[in-house]
C-alpha cells in the first residue's frame, strides 16, 4: 500500500494502534516539544495534536519514533527500495540475478513523477506564516521553527523536478529581526545540493525560487533525508517508496508546488542578502548560535483542505532523528562501502552527535605476501571517507581492519574501542588534517564550520591487555582529579575549569612530562573532563563529551610526545581535553516551569494523555 496523504498515514497508523490524539490544549511554546519526548523516550506512539494554542492547525510527531513504526508504515515497498538502492549501487548485481529485481524495476518506472495540469482541487487556500503553528522546542530557541520541512529548489541553469534538489534544512518562522509573515530564514549546512543551487543562482545574479512543503505522504519526508547517490532524484525515490508517484504543478508564479504536501510555502532567496539566524537546539545537543544564513521573501502560504502540521524535536542523541538514520541504514545497507573499494562498514556513532565521531572497517590488501602490522590500505580508505559528502564533517575517525577480526561489530561501541587500543602504536597511527572543514552545528573549532580531524588508526594483532582497574599507584595532580574508567584502557579525570588554550595548554603539558616517569602499562587514553563522575557513567555520556567537545588538533595532548618530520605522536597514553571551552555553545538544559506543567496535564489520567 501507499498513503496519498498525511492524513491517510496518521488514521492507518491509529487504526493499527501506533498513534494517540491529545485533545487537550497544549501550548506550542516547549510544552509540545515537553510531551514529545516523553513520548520518545518511553518508545511511544505517534503523536496528534488536536488542539494547538494560537493555532486552527492541528499538528502531527514521533511518526518516525521507532525503527518498528518506521518500518511498518513502508511495509509494502520497503524490500523493493533496497534492491534498488542496489542496483544503483552495484548495477552487476542485476546481470548476476535479473529476475530478482525485475519487480523492483516495475515500481521504480511507475515512481516517476507526475506533473498535474491543475492544482486547484488540491489547493484548497492561503493562510498566513503567524497562522501555522508556532513550534518552540528549547528555552534559547531564537524563535519558532519548521522542523520537518522538505525544501525544494532547482539548477537554475537545468531547470525541471530531475535536476531539482529536496533537503529537509530548518527553517526559522519569526523571531530575530524577521519581519512577520513576509520573511523567514532558510539554514543549511556544509556539503548540502540546495547550497549548488544558490551558488549559480548568485552566479547570474537571479534570485533562487524555494518552495517549503511540510506534511504529505512520510515517504516524501524520508526522501528528504535520504543520503542518496549523486543522480538519483529524491523526488523519484519519494515515488518508489510511497509507492504513489511525487505528483506536481507549478503556481502562477512558476513555483514548484507538492500536490501531496499539506502545507506549501514559497518563496526567494536574493544573492547575498542574509539575517542573522538562530539560536536552534540542535541534535549534537546543544544550542546552533546566531549566524548570518540565507533570508527567505516569503510569496504564499498554501495549505490543502483538513490539513496536518508535522514536527519533531531534536535535540542530544537519541532523538526521533536517531531512528531516521537507523531506517536510512535499514535502506541503504552497504551502499557507502559499494563506493569505496576495501571498505567493508561505516558507522557515524549517533550517541556522539553523528558528525563527531566515525567508525570503519576496512581491508589491508597492499601487502599480501608479509604479515601486517602497521596501516596501508585503511589510510587510503580514511583519507576517503574523509572526503565523501557528509562523512567528511567527521572530526573523529577510528578505523581497523577487518583481518583482525571478521566478527567485529562497528555497532558495538565498546567492543570497538576496546579493538582499536588494544592494537593502536600512538607513536605512529594517528594523522591530523588540521585547517579545514567540521559541521556548521558544531563549535568545538576555531570558527564556523572551521575545525580540524584525526584518524586513529589500527591493525594488526593485539599489542597489549587493557587495565579494567585504575592502578593505585598511578598520580593524579591537578589539574587532574577523581580518576574514572568508562572503559578497558581509559581514564577519565576531571579538571579545573578551562581557561585559555596558552594557560591550559601549558599546564597540561607540564604534567605529561612529569608523568613520563609514571606505568602508564594498559593505559591508552584519558580524557579530561569538566566532571568526570557524569562522563564514565555511561558508554554513551562517554562518546557524547569526549567528542564533541574537544577539537583534535587543539585538544589532543600525549604523554612522551614528540614530532617527527611533522609527524606527532606519543609513547604513553593519548590525552583529549574535553572540558567546556568559553567559545562551545550551550548545552540543551528543558524548562524545570514547563516540565512541571506538562507532568500536572499528565496527571489528569494517572499517565501522560494516557500514553506513558
């Protein structure tokens, strides 16, 4: 089956119990946002607002709230999707076994999409920006957001819907210096197709048309997140998906119009005319600050009739974005390393906000006459994956090879760290690119957007046990304390606020060389940390403060450091400085006011609406 609309997806999804509707009155101000993640949390239905303070529209969330809801709202086309992410992957493996893919050729020529005649049965009327819901998530958030968007453009210079882009990119609604119902703001990040599109708009000097659809058929917003190969059009594998073709139209203004969205803006983008935009909580798990990003003129507002506002919230791992990723892995399953030759798997590790921290395995087949025992091939692979598409916004990459152990899981976070340090020469194996790009979200770099990476990189057999226990014998002065241990061979210490990178910087290297002295035997990475207690608890608290909060080639220490032929690297452990900086962004803290209330309207059923 195939939803033709929104609607027909959330009475399918009700009718089979993974939806309730709240009727109460819930002010879209953190208290929607409150009762989402409630919800998620407790791996809970979908959400219908029925009943949106300031707004006639109601509202829909956590429709992609667990990989089980996600996978039974695609459960007719989902198997015919992955073969055809196949074949656009790997096209022998059709000449290898034709007739196993002669179904999924079907859909996909039927997905193709559909340019109506008309939209006037579908366009039922025009509503206002102040109208739509205004959907505030976090208590610093610079005003109301768009959080599910589908935001289509086109080459200006190969117009038509196959060459055209569709990216799901926030757009802020009011707030700032935006002028109410006629201007909002359009954020995207690096390495993102709307960003080519601007580029040669501003290159004629033409205004960029961008048309913002919000609800229809969920396939139409999956395919707006969907990382897909470069020719493949998102609009066709909304079609294949959906099983319905991405019907439509263009206004009287020449604006690219979803005959299936339930809301439609439109609107132009000028070369080099910009307003300050954000702060955003965002999903590394802290706030995105005010920055200069694209200003959108808003033209119209469409909405169909009886239609339905789609939202989520994001925010620190994991969020309903977490199961986004975990259906596009389910989809895509081997594509990247189809890709890249010798790379078996890669993983960005959602517990560290995605972007920070990247796990791969891949082969070492240079030298199959000798033993390996240092890094070839995988260098060659890392310096790939560093430079593939939003891979390359990775700060931190660990990648082994997959000799050492076909059985490795690169889901398995502990399990791989434990992999790379037992094996790892920290006088050889780790390689900095430094000056160059990371996410726009994150703000553990020198600048926006501006950062710096490191490969940690490991192979061959096993080098040394890993110390499951602090020794006592080991030293601790300031500025490390209270000693923890998240895992076999690592160390978190708590330390002083930072200050300055000279004073800090110094410090710590003053207590690496009185440590030389030290049997560091076991041990192969500390972390220093604002508190350490908070950190080791968890595997995840562990990747989440270790990586996003440092920036390597600012906050990676090591103690018997050295240079070599501008090579670094160091014969005891490895120390990254994770502690807050004065230049991070805050953290993503819930209102304590908000939270209260939310639990008081929960209480009315004994349970939140009756859901948790």
């Amino acid at each position: 089956m195939g939803y033709n609309s929104l609607a027909a997806c959330v009475a399918d999804l009700e009718q089979n119990g993974h939806l309730v509707r709240i009727k109460e009155e819930v002010d879209p101000y953190l208290e929607m946002a409150a009762v989402h993640m409630r919800v998620f949390d407790a791996e809970g239905p979908a959400l219908f607002f029925e009943n949106i303070k300031g707004s006639k529209f109601p509202a829909v969330s956590n429709l992609f709230g667990t990989l089980g809801r996600s996978k039974f709202m695609f459960r007719d086309t989902l198997d015919h999707v992955k073969k055809l992410v196949d074949v656009k992957m790997n096209p022998m493996s059709v000449l290898k076994n034709p007739f196993a893919y002669v179904g999924s050729s079907m859909v996909a020529l039927g997905a193709l999409p559909w340019k109506k005649r008309s939209g006037a049965p579908i366009l039922y009327g025009q509503t206002q920006i102040s109208a739509l819901p205004q959907v505030v998530n976090w208590p610093m958030d610079g005003g109301a957001f768009v959080t599910m968007p589908q935001v289509y453009t086109e080459d200006v210079s190969h117009p038509g819907i196959m060459q055209a882009n569709l990216g799901m990119y926030r757009i802020q609604l009011s707030g700032n210096d935006y002028v109410l119902d006629q201007e909002i703001g359009l954020h995207y990040q690096l390495h993102r197709g709307i960003g080519v599109h601007q580029t040669k708009a501003n290159e004629l000097g033409m205004p960029l048309k961008v048309s913002i659809f919000v609800g229809g058929p969920p396939s139409h917003a999956l395919s707006a997140v969907m990382p897909l190969p470069e020719g493949l059009s998102e609009m066709i594998f909304a079609g294949t998906l959906g099983n319905r073709r991405f019907r439509y139209f263009y206004d009287e203004e020449g604006f690219c119009i979803s005959a299936d969205a339930d809301f439609v803006i439109t609107g132009t983008v000028y070369p080099n005319e910009t307003k300050p935009e954000g702060p955003f909580g965002d999903h590394i798990g802290y706030y995105s600050l005010t920055h200069p990003f694209p200003l959108m003129k808003v033209h119209r507002v469409y909405h169909r009739q009886n239609p339905i506002w789609s939202f989520t919230v994001v925010g620190r791992p994991p969020q309903e974005d977490t199961s986004f990723g975990a259906l596009i892995h389910e989809i895509t399953g081997n594509a990247i390393p189809q890709q890249i030759n010798g790379l078996h798997a890669v993983h960005a590790v959602d517990p560290a906000g995605v972007h920070p921290l990247l796990f791969a395995i891949g082969s070492e087949r240079y030298t199959p006459y000798q033993e390996v025992d240092r890094p070839q091939e995988v260098l060659t692979i890392a310096n790939q994956l560093l430079g593939t598409n939003q891979l390359s916004l990775a700060k931190y990459l660990f990648i082994a090879a997959r000799e050492d152990n076909p059985q490795l899981d690169i889901h398995d976070i502990p399990d791989f760290f434990i992999h790379i340090l037992e094996r790892i020469d920290l006088t050889r194996d780790l390689h900095f690119l430094t000056n160059t790009t990371i996410d726009t979200l994150d703000y553990s770099g020198d600048g926006l957007n501006a950062g710096s990476k490191v490969t940690f990189a490991a192979v061959g057999k096993k080098k040394r046990e890993l110390r499951k226990e602090i020794p006592s014998s080991l030293d601790f002065p300031g500025p490390f304390n209270q000693a923890k241990m998240p895992l076999p061979g690592v160390i978190v210490v708590d330390g002083k606020p930072f200050t300055t990178y000279r004073g800090e910087g110094d410090a710590i290297e003053d207590w690496c060389r009185d440590a030389q002295s030290q049997d560091w035997d076991g041990i192969q990475l500390i972390v220093l940390a604002d508190d350490a207690a908070f950190t080791a608890d968890t595997v995840n608290n562990f990747v989440w403060v270790t990586f996003t909060r440092s920036n390597p080639a600012y906050d990676i220490y090591g103690i018997d450091s050295f240079t070599s032929f501008k090579h670094w690297g160091c014969k005891g452990p490895v120390i990254i400085d994770a502690r807050r900086k004065p230049h991070h962004a805050p953290d993503l803290i819930k209102d304590e006011t908000v939270e209260r209330r939310v639990d008081r309207l929960g209480a009315k059923g004994g349970s939140l609406y009756g859901v948790i």
